[in-house]
C-alpha cells in the first residue's frame, strides 16, 4: 500500500503518480543546489561597499539550499511510496525542514530592515561594524534553532506527513499542544517578520530618491542599492505565497481536527510550493546581475 496508512485521505497516490511527485523533488533540489551555489560562488567573490553588504543574500541562499536539504530523502521516499528513514530519521527531517523554513523566513525579515537602514539611514549603514552582521544572522539562526526545537520537546509533535513520504509537524494529531504550537508559530514567526519586513522594504523603496546621482554613479558593485531593495520586496512577496501552503494546512488542521482526511495532492502541494519558492530567489538574482556583472572589477595579470 502506497502512502501513510493512518492516513485517510480522499485521494491517494498512485505507484506513478509517486514516481512523478518523487521526480520532481529529485530534479527541483538538483536545481536549488546548482543554481544557489553558482551565486555564492559569484557574490562570495565579490569586494562590496560595505564590505558585509551581501551578507544576508548570502545566507538567505544558504536557507534556500536548507529548505531544499532532504530532497534526497523526499524523492527516494516518494518513488517507494513510503517513508524509508525510519522513526529517528523522521524525527530529523522534520527538526532539519523547521530549522531550514524558520531560518530562511526570519532572514528574510532581517534583508528587509537591512535594506530600510541603507537607504533611510545611509552613514550609519555605511560605519555598521561586522558585528553587527554577525549578531544578527545569528539571531535569525536562533529563532529558527527554538521553533525546531519545540516539537522535540513537546509543544507539537513531528509525524509523516498525509502521503506517507516525508516528515513535518503532525496536523493529523490537532490537540491543544499542536493547536497552541501553531498558532504562536503564524503568527510570530510568519505574519510578524514577513509583514514586517514588507513594510521596512517599502519605506526604503519610497526613500531611494534620497540617494544623490553621484553616489549613484560611484556605485560599482554587481548589485545596487536599489536593485537589493527590489530583491528583498520580491522575495518577501514570494515567500508570502509559496510558505502559504503549509500555513493554510496546518491552520486547517488545528481548526477543524482534518488533517488526517486531507488528499495526498494537498500534502505534496505545500512543500512543492515552498521549495519551488526558494527555487525562484537565484533566478532572479541572475536577472538582476545580468547587466552589471560587466561592471565587476577584475584582475589585469
């Protein structure tokens, strides 16, 4: 039998149908890892003004790469139509996914005040010691690290999922614990920090006019101040859109006690948008450099 046999779905997969869905996490993680590393292999090698200026891009790529990290497992999982980890490695996949998806959300609320403070506050922007960076990727790393941490202590629980092929929170057991958990969770890990954030980037997109042509002309890096900031605006929109799967599953789950009856296209949808999301972010940052990579200052022997 195909699937999670606690599980009672309206529609369960096929043997073909988990071939397909374990094919296309197979193929969208190889391009997640390609294409995320091909730009941190470009932007690690630039020497930006400041210095730390694609910190955070940085590690929302490496985010991108996390939330992608298991596909090796989800595919594998998904072509045999049933989880082959075992417990502990259900237990591991669901701690690494929360882990990779808080991360990745709170540093996206962390590029967009970053993008408010260069524009609206540029000398200060401008002296910010590396420490600062430092603290503050840290703390994203943190908040992400406690809401991992939670189910393994048992505010929630991680359990497969409705298909059967991979490890999340469990919406299939909506107590008051998951209820609790989850609620906490949209609301100050995914309303606060993406709408936050959104805002931030908006002041500082209303402000870019602020920024004298001069400077602009100085400004000799791959990305500008203001392609940065358009970057930070769409990928908080598209993070809004792709991690509302999960939201929408999880909060139906603790709302009307259904988890357990969603259908196997339902419990595929939401990682494949997540993921799918992330899948944009280096596409559009290739777009964004295509004209001014020629820009970049390169060493005459």
């Amino acid at each position: 039998m195909f699937g999670n046999p606690a599980m009672t779905g309206l529609h369960q997969f096929t043997m073909w149908e988990h071939y397909f869905t374990g094919s296309i996490y197979l193929v969208l993680g190889c391009f997640v890892f390609a294409t995320c590393g091909i730009c941190l292999i470009l932007l690690t090698r630039q020497s930006p003004k400041p210095r730390r200026k694609y910190a955070l891009l940085i590690h929302i790529l490496i985010t991108c790469m996390a939330v992608n990290g298991g596909f090796a497992a989800h595919a594998s999982s998904s072509i045999a139509g049933r989880w082959l980890y075992g417990s502990i490695g259900c237990q591991l996949m669901g701690f690494w996914g929360f882990f990779a998806g808080m991360s990745h959300i709170w540093l996206l609320f962390a590029f967009g005040m970053e993008r408010y403070v260069a524009v609206c506050h540029r000398e200060f922007y401008n002296q910010m010691p590396s420490i600062y960076y430092t603290v503050i990727i840290a703390l994203m790393y943190i908040f992400g690290t406690f809401w991992a941490t939670m189910p393994l202590l048992g505010w929630g629980t991680y359990g497969l999922e409705v298909h059967g092929t991979a490890c999340t929170i469990n919406y299939s057991l909506s107590d008051e614990s998951y209820q609790s958990f989850i609620f906490f969770l949209a609301v100050f890990s995914f309303v606060f920090p993406m709408v936050s954030g959104w805002y931030a980037v908006t002041k500082a997109w209303s402000s870019l006019s602020s920024i004298p042509d001069a400077e602009k002309e100085k400004e000799k890096d791959i990305l500008s101040e203001e392609q940065l900031t358009a970057l930070a605006g769409i990928f908080i929109l598209i993070s809004m859109i792709s991690w509302s799967g999960f939201g929408y599953i999880a909060i139906y789950s603790a709302i009307t006690h259904a988890g357990s009856s969603l259908s196997h296209l339902a419990g595929h949808m939401a990682p494949l948008m997540s993921k799918s999301g992330c899948a944009l972010f280096p596409i559009l940052i290739f777009i964004a450099t295509a004209r001014t990579i020629p820009k970049s200052d390169t060493k005459k022997p």
